[in-house]
C-alpha cells in the first residue's frame, strides 16, 4: 500500500515538473509587457507626443463644406447685397434732397420798372456799351462764392457771339462780379460795360451804332457765374442775352448756349 503510494506521487511530483516546463515554454514564447508598455506608433515614434501636425492640403481646404456653412455664406451674402443696395438708395436720395434744396442761380435783363418786362439799352456813338443785368437765386438754400464773368459783343446779324470767349478768359477782356452770399430770393443787380484794354471801357462806333439801327447788328452779352452751395458742392450757370432793334439774327448758338450744371 505504501508502495503504490510513494508511486502515485512521483507521477503527480513528474506530471507536475512537465506542466511548470511547457508554461515556461509558452512565456518565453510570449512578448513581455509591462504597466509603461508603449504603444505600436509610438514605438515606431519615440518622440510621438512631440510630433507636429502636417498642414493642411490644399485638398483637404477644397472639401465641400457643410450644409450648415454653405447656408451661412449664402446669408452673409444676402446681408452684404442688401446693405450695398441701402447704400446706393440712401445715395441716391440723397442727391435727389441736395438738388431739390441748392441754390440755382438765374441771368436775365434788368427790367426798367419793378416787375415789368421791358429792359431799355441805349448805344450811342463815343459813349461805352452798357446794359443792365442781374443776377436772382431762385433756389432754396444760399449760394456762396459768387464769382460771374460777363462778356459783351456787337455782333453782325449773319455771326454768332465769340461764345468761346467764357472758356478762355484770361485773354478776353470781361466784367467780374463778385459777392460773398446770396439768400434765396435775393438779386445781384448791375449795369455792365463793355471793358477795354488796360480797364477802360471800350465806346461804340460810328459803325457798330449804325448796324444795330439798321437791323443788321445786335448786343449779346454772355458769360459764366460760378458759385458753391451751402453743401459745398460747385455750381455753374452759363448765359446769353442778344438785344437788338430790328430784324433778323443768327442766334441759335446763344441761345443754345444757357445751360446750367445738375449735381
């Protein structure tokens, strides 16, 4: 019995010898981890937490964006149309106010009497060319920086007034009027003369009083006014006037040539 015994356990003593050898086989089999065991890309990159982030391809910023984004651009689009739009009425309007409310500066004869219609000129031989004229702002607001350049010609019935005069004034002798302010309402009120060389006035001939008796010569007085609003926006007016006797002209330059600006 005994010996059966001792038997029985050198098999368990053997059988337990194989079992601790084929597990130390299987453990030098295994890789051996431990609690810092690294993880495969950081193995293939020691210095991994250090690693930059690779920049963005071009690619990659050309992926479509989302629903969200597309409607997002589509409304800021919108808000950018519709304040350029405001923009653009408020301008407009804007001028429409300023032009409704500047100074318009109107050129006529000086009528005789207060109100009538009837302007008298009187050409005498020797004596200067004179003629009464006046200046009226017919708008809304003051104009400032008056500043009319008058020029006077006795011209033949078959010619047109030397119109080109008014944008070459330095060389043409002129009348300057000049004022600071004028209100609504308000007349600049003058008699001309035709001026000279050297500031003197410049008579009439034998000639030019006979022409205009005869039917066969007129007086055309033409000019510039230029003035400022009280938005300080630059106006102009230009103008011509012809006074004759008798007969038949050739004055659809001058008449043609009454305009004014429209900022």
């Amino acid at each position: 019995m005994s010996k059966h015994k001792h038997q029985r356990e050198r098999e368990r003593s053997h059988k337990r010898v194989l079992q601790e050898a084929e597990c130390i086989r299987l453990l030098n089999a295994m890789p051996v981890c431990t609690e810092n065991e690294i993880e495969p890309a950081e193995a293939a990159n020691p210095q991994g937490e250090n690693k930059k982030e690779n920049p963005m391809t071009p690619r990659e910023h050309l992926k479509p964006s989302s629903f969200t984004d597309y409607c997002l651009a589509v409304f800021t689009g919108l808000l950018v149309a519709v304040a350029i739009w405001q923009i653009l009425i408020t301008k407009g309007q804007l001028g429409v106010m300023r032009n409704d409310e500047r100074a318009w500066l109107k050129v006529e004869s000086q009528p005789d009497t207060a109100g009538g219609d009837l302007t008298s000129v009187n050409i005498t031989i020797g004596q200067p060319v004179t003629y009464p004229f006046q200046i009226s702002n017919i708008g809304k607001t003051a104009a400032r920086n008056i500043d009319a350049k008058i020029f006077y010609a006795i011209t033949y019935a078959n010619q047109e007034p030397p119109l080109d005069h008014v944008m070459q004034f330095s060389k043409y002798a002129h009348n300057n009027l000049i004022s600071g302010i004028v209100f609504p309402g308000g007349v600049l009120k003058q008699i001309g003369e035709r001026p000279g060389n050297e500031g003197h006035s410049m008579p009439a001939t034998d000639a030019e009083v006979e022409a205009i008796k005869e039917g066969k010569g007129y007086l055309a007085v033409f000019g510039i006014v230029d003035y400022d609003d009280v938005f300080d926006v630059h106006h102009w007016t230009k103008f011509c006037i012809w006074i004759s006797k008798t007969g038949t002209f050739q004055t659809r330059e001058c008449a043609e040539f009454n305009k004014v600006d429209d900022n």
